[in-house]
C-alpha cells in the first residue's frame, strides 16, 4: 500500500494505531486505518460413488495440478453458495451439499479452507475457465502425488479413512509448515 | 475507494474486469484489480457450571449490549486463537476451547462468525477496553432482550437446548433479514 484510497496522500505509515496491538496502514492526513483479514476458501469434495471428483488446474499457483473445485468467497454469499458457485465455474458440476466437512486454517497465508461433503448429481459436469480437465477418481487411481494443495490431499485423505466405517467426521485444524513441508495439527501449538 | 493505492492514481473504475463476473474496483493506469472478501468474526461461549460469561458492549456498534466475546479475526492467526485472543480482550478470562459450535453466515454484512464452546477456567475475569461489564448468567438470568447480535442469540439459544440433553451438535446456517427481522436458517434459500 503506497497511497491512501481515501484522499490519495502518499505519506502512509505502518504503525499501531491508539488502542491497538497490531501494526496497520495508516494515513496521517485523513486517519483511515487499513485492515486486513484472513480470507475464507470455500469448496467441494464431489462424491459419485466409490468416485471423487478433482479438477486439473489451469491457472497459477499450481498450474497442471488437480485439485477439489474451490475458491475465494465473495461478499454477500454464504459459505455453501460459495462453495456450489465454485464447483460450477471450475467444473460445471451439479451437487447436492451434505455436511461442512473440513475446516482448516493456514496462518502463514492468512486463509481458512471450508470444504463440504457434496453428492455429485450427475456425470454431466466438463472444464471451465480455470480447469484443464475434469475427472472422477477412486481412492486407488487418485494423483496422490499430483494433487495441488496440502488442504486437498489432506481432505481427500479423511474422506477415504471415514468412507471405510461410513462415519463422515466434521474436522477442524491447522496446517502448518516444519522444515517446508505442511503438517496437519488438530491445533497448532501456540506461536 | 477514490484512490489506487498502488499508483495513486484517482481515476478508480468500479466495473468487471476480463474474465470475471462481478465488478470491482480497478485502476485503469496500472491494471490493479482490487477484492473485497467477507470477514470473520471469531469468538467464544465461555461456560461456568451451568452460568455463560458475557461481555457488556464499551463501544458501538450496540453499545450498553450484552455479547459473547467475539472479534474480527486477523491475518496470521488460527480460528481458535482468533476466538481465544478476543476472549482475553474484551474479558480477561481464561478459557479452554471445546468446540466449534456454531458457523452462521451474515451475508448482508458480508460476515462468517464461528463461536466455539469453551470451558471458563476460573473466576479471574474482568473487563477489557471494549467492555463495561463481564459477568455470568443463568438461562433464567440471562438478558435475552438486551444481547447485542442475532448471532450471539441463536448460539445462546442452541447451547441452553443442548444442555438440556447434554449433547452439543455443531451447528451451521444462515442469519437473514425478513421484513427487517433477523431470521435463522439452516440455508437461505437461493438469492
């Protein structure tokens, strides 16, 4: 942030406000206080079967890798329209919302996923804009080792724990980075 | 906004960008595309034996009204630290987390509050800057005409059901306004 949205001054400043604790951009001449917040990345895990739906990515980050259709929010939606809006415009897929299935936060980006457990409705589904390929796939022909996000590979990996016993649990954690690689944690230890 | 705070520039457009499907604000002399995202707002139900610590609201919106302790969460942080430091904030009190206990959309506000379940550990509680007065209260005590949010309502609501039976399910929906009233829904129906 160089200039202030509000009056264009060039002179803004990252520092803690009065009454607060964090730094913030400031602007001196007019007071507005910028904020900025965590984002929240709605999506699917669409079921069909034994069959899970992914989409292989188009875009950057991650281009050519597959991932479960998921985005960012937008104001004035809730959670699971977010979450059905992506799954169509990634895959022009229709589901059926079953239950919010996970919950996980990654801190070192400032992103809370939400994925929900979906009944994929037909096989009429096909790329959009953002998706190379859409495809359905057992537990044994997933690109395990080709899947785009460690929230993705961490949610399919419940999803196929849970199918066995048929008992889908709602989870919420954390993913963290050791050493550069992601790790799950229930709760991450406090920083 | 009437700036761009990358170039300064005060000729901001509020239109939709190639490829896109909702206008945002964009800076035609240096393609900056600006996303305003929904916020979340964390937060605890801090239960002591069969009594629920509120906070009496110090500043507005709703001041002089009774609230759950709950806060915008920031960059960099868990959900369940969002909702622990906002519990410490406006109360000074010790909790430990249960559960996630209630995710409501306000898509009106563009908002997602999570409030967890928490035990309160101990007595030593007091009000932080943002609050007039911390103190427990009983089902029948409780100042059901005078909380601050329908959202801090319906998860007191919830919990004095739940207790009934001892058995506290997680709960998501949507809060949305009828003819000016705040009504809860499991789903809004499609806008």
């Amino acid at each position: 942030m160089k200039f202030c949205s509000q009056c264009g001054s060039a002179r803004i400043e990252h520092v803690v406000p009065m009454g607060d604790s964090r730094p913030r951009h400031v602007c001196p001449e007019c007071a507005t206080i910028y904020y900025q917040n965590p984002k929240i990345v709605a999506g699917c895990l669409p079921v069909y079967g034994d069959r899970v739906l992914l989409c292989r990515r188009a875009i950057e980050p991650r281009h050519g890798f597959w991932t479960l259709p998921a985005g960012f929010m937008e104001n004035e939606e809730t959670t699971v329209e977010a979450a059905m809006r992506e799954t169509r415009e990634e895959a022009n897929a229709n589901v059926e919302i079953e239950q919010l299935y996970t919950l996980i936060n990654l801190p070192h980006v400032s992103q809370v996923y939400m994925m929900y457990r979906a009944k994929l409705l037909d096989l009429d589904f096909h790329p959009g804009a953002e998706s190379l390929e859409v495809a359905l796939f057992t537990e044994d022909t997933l690109p395990w080792n080709a899947l785009a996000f460690p929230t993705v590979a961490q949610t399919l990996r419940f999803y196929f724990e849970d199918r066995q016993r048929q008992d889908f649990l709602f989870r919420a954690g954390d993913i963290v980075r050791v050493d550069g690689q992601p790790i799950y944690l229930e709760r991450r230890p406090s920083p």
